[in-house]
C-alpha cells in the first residue's frame, strides 16, 4: 500500500485516484475547482463517466480515497504525485503547460520525503526533463530526493475504469530505472503487460498511439467518401479489413470523425512538435484536414438536401463527443451546429448526458427533452452521436412528427433499406 496524490481531478485523475484507491493504496486527489471538489466530499460526481460514482463511494467510506483542494495536505508524505491536470491547445496547437508548471512547483514547495512525480497528463516530448528542472530549481539548493517518471494514459471516455483495469499496457519512461519499477509496482495487481522505457519514448508513444488512432479514423473516413463515388458500403469494406488481423475492426467507423479533449489537442500537439524541430507532419496534417472536412461533408449533404439551409430547422441527436460521456469538448456536432447557423439554419437538439454542458456553450439552439421533441417540424434530422438509446426510434413517430423526411446519419447508426421502406430521404457516410 502506498500513498499517493493525484494533481487534478478531471476525467483523467479522478478516474486514475479512484482506481488505485480500489487497489488499495491511500489516496488523495486535489484540484483548484472548489466546486469539484466539494461536490466530490458529497458524493456527487462532477463528470459522467459509467461506473464511477460507485467506485467513488465505495473507496471513500473505506477511508482510502480523500478530495481536497489543499495542496500542502494533498502532498504530505506521499510516495507518489502524479499530474493530471488540464494540458489544453494553445493558439498555436502547442500544449499549454501552465498547469503543469504550478503542479510541479507546489511538489516542489510542499513534499516532505522521497518522492516519484508521475506525468500522467498527456505533455509534449521532453516534458519530464523539464518538470524536473522546475522542480530543481524550485528547492533552491533544499535537498530532496526525487524521480519524474512519464505514465500516459489510455483511457478511453465512457470505458475509462475498464481501460484503467484492465489495460492493453502500462507504459512508464524514467531516467531513474527504480522510479519506474516502483510506478510498476502500483500496477503489479493489474498483472499486464509493463513496458519501461525512457522518459522521451513513454511520451512519443502516448503521442504516436493517439495520432494513429485519429489517422485509422480519417482514413476510413476517406475511404467512405470514396466509397459514396463510387457505390461501395463502407461498413462492409471496414468489415472486410478489420478481419486482417494487420489492420484489425477497432477505430474503423466512418463518419462524423473524431473529437473529444484527447486526438484533437494531441494530433495537432505532436504536428506542433515536428514542425518545431524541422521535419514536416504531411500525414498528420492530412489526417486533421480529413478530419475537418467530415463535419462540412455533413452539412454539404443537407444544403443539397434541403435546397439552402435558410430558416431551415435542423433536428441534432446527440451532441457529446462520443456516446457514453457527457464531454462535449470538440464534438463534432458543436462545430456542425456552428456552421448550420452560419447558414441562417434553425437548431433543436438532445444528449442522453450532455444537455447541462450543452446548455453552457450552445447559443439560439432549442434544447430538447428527447429525441421525438428534436424530431417536431425539422426538415431534416442529423444522427451525430451514436448513444444506444437512439439504436431503435419508433420511426413511423418521427416520420409523422418531421416536416420533411430527411435523415442524414452522421455515425451509420440506422439501417438504410428500413428507413427508405418508411419514406425517409437516408444519407449515410460513404454508404450507397
Ligand atoms: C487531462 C489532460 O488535459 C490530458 O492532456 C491528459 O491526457 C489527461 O488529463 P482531462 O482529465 O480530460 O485530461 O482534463 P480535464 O477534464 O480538463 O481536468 C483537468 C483538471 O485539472 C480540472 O479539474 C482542473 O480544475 C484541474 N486543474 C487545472 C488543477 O487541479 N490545477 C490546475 O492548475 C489546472
Ligand atoms: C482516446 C483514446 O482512445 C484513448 O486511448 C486516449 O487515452 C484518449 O483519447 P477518447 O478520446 O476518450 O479516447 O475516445 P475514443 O473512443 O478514442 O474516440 C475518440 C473520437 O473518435 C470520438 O469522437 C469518436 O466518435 C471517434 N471515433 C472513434 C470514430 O469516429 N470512429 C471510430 O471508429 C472510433
């Protein structure tokens, strides 16, 4: 058992502290949002993510799991302090590391004994070398052992207590061996794969996995758009590669593309990088640019459908990010809602888990209760996020409900023949 705090308790860092808390370990997670925190101590979580509130409770009551917005009392003893605080794009697409820096400072301040400090944030290259910096120059000459270990995260938004549970890999880069070996042992109970590299390579590689993630993404996407030139279906051409087990199923969904506070913020973090340092990110580049131009293809197809989208009102289900979250950071459905107003078009729109962010960030858009509120009077209805509850609409209600029979499915959610049976207009993404 060890101590351990967690710095920023956001998607990432709760779900991290709360996961090894359940391992048994005494841990307390920190963050400078009041609010967070205090709902936390009531046993109300600040995001959705399944499962956890559960896992929240449980550890809290068994006294190992503790929230705090105190640095000094969040820091005191601990073995290990880990970063997980926010690493937002800047203008330039580079990762703002402000907050790292006031992390990595307060360590500096307020640990009292040997301690390991772990990235878990996603940073740029190089950044554990440069948090060990802050740290040495933050103590001024005051002796204190310390170590920097990189620990990215692979959690996916929606599966992310499994993803911490049972993870494909735990990937730990120190300059001090023993430091990674003792963040190993952390996970030792998981009894999966640990690979221990240096400090750069743990870095490059939560950068790489992410970056080819959202380039199997764009490329499916383009072999869609092709694939709707040329008449073949998508899905089965997905189905007819992911069986090579080279390229296999997983990230082959074509449509609507990616979002989220994780490929967007990466992708264009590590093009940032290698334009930095001289070399030219063309498939990077290509890869964003693809991802850019799905949401426009959306709203292509509707102006074709619909004429002009001049007062046109547009029904939008879903808007989070991706189905099972209620992250809206960077959907694609903001930015499609966006240039539909730009049109003149008219807004109705539902989430599942989404309606109170939505709420914060949505300008002239009617927020619906349900999918059947979003589908009265709209000439057209899009499917941009693919939450189950959507799977299987009483369609004929819709139908009756719409002013006109367009369907533009974002995410190939529905089952084209059904809906033209019941008079649709159906567009897919790269679908005949
Ligand atoms: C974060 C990073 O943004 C991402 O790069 C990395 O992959 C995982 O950790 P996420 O957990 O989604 O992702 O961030 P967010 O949900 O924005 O949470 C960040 C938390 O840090 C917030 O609760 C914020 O209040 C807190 N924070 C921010 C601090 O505690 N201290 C700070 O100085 C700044
Ligand atoms: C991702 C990575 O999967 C995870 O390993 C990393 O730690 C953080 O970033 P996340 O962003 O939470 O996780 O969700 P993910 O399931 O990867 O989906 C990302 C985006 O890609 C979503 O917008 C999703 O809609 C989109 N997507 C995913 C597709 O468009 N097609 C697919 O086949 C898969």
């Amino acid at each position: 058992m060890s101590k351990l705090c967690v710095i920023g308790t956001g998607y990432v860092g709760l779900v991290t502290g709360t996961c090894f808390a359940d391992l048994g370990n005494q841990v307390t997670c920190m963050d400078i949002d009041e609010n967070r925190i205090s709902l936390l101590n009531q046993g109300v979580m600040p995001i959705y993510e399944p499962g956890l509130e559960q896992l929240v409770v449980q550890n809290v009551k068994a006294g190992r799991l503790f929230f705090t917005t105190d640095y000094a009392a969040a820091l005191k003893d601990v073995d290990f302090a880990f970063i997980a605080v926010g690493t937002p794009s800047g203008d330039e697409g580079e990762a703002d590391l402000q907050y790292v820096r006031q992390a990595a400072e307060a360590i500096a301040d307020l640990v009292n004994k040997p301690v390991v400090v772990v990235n878990k944030s996603t940073v740029p290259v190089g950044t554990g070398d440069w948090v060990a910096d802050i740290i040495r120059k933050r103590r001024n000459g005051r002796p204190l052992e310390f170590s920097v270990a990189s620990n990215p995260e692979f959690l996916r938004e929606g599966s992310a207590i499994n993803d911490f549970m049972m993870p494909d890999r735990v990937v730990l880069g120190s300059e001090d061996r023993k430091a990674a070996e003792a963040v190993a042992e952390l996970y030792a109970a998981l009894r999966c794969q640990i690979l221990i590299t240096d400090l750069r390579t743990a870095e490059m590689i939560k950068y790489a996995s992410n970056a080819f993630l959202a380039t199997k993404i764009s490329f499916i996407n383009e072999i869609a758009n092709i694939c709707e030139e040329l008449g073949a279906d998508v899905r089965q051409v997905a189905a007819g590669m992911g069986l090579d087990k080279r390229i296999g199923p997983a990230f082959l969904d074509a449509g609507l593309g990616w979002g989220g506070s994780c490929f967007p913020k990466d992708v264009k973090a590590l093009a940032h990088m290698a334009v930095l340092h001289g070399s030219q990110p063309q498939l990077l580049q290509a890869v964003m640019d693809i991802n850019r131009m799905q949401r426009r293809r959306l709203v292509m197809k509707l102006r074709k459908a619909l004429g002009n989208l001049d007062e046109k009102t547009i029904g939008i289900l879903g808007i989070s990010f991706k189905p099972n979250t209620d992250d809206l950071r960077d959907a694609p459905a903001i930015e499609v809602i966006h240039l539909l107003q730009l049109e003149g078009a008219k807004i109705q729109a539902y989430d599942p888990q989404g309606m109170e962010n939505a709420a914060k960030i949505l300008k002239n858009v009617k927020l619906c209760q349900n999918p059947y509120q979003v589908a009265e009077g709209a000439d057209a209805l899009v499917l941009a996020t693919e939450w189950n509850e959507f799977k299987q609409l009483d369609f004929a209600r819709i139908r009756d409900l719409m002013a006109r029979p367009i369907i533009m499915d974002g995410r190939n959610l529905w089952d084209p023949q059904h809906l033209r049976e019941l008079g649709f207009h159906y567009t897919g993404v790269g679908r005949p």
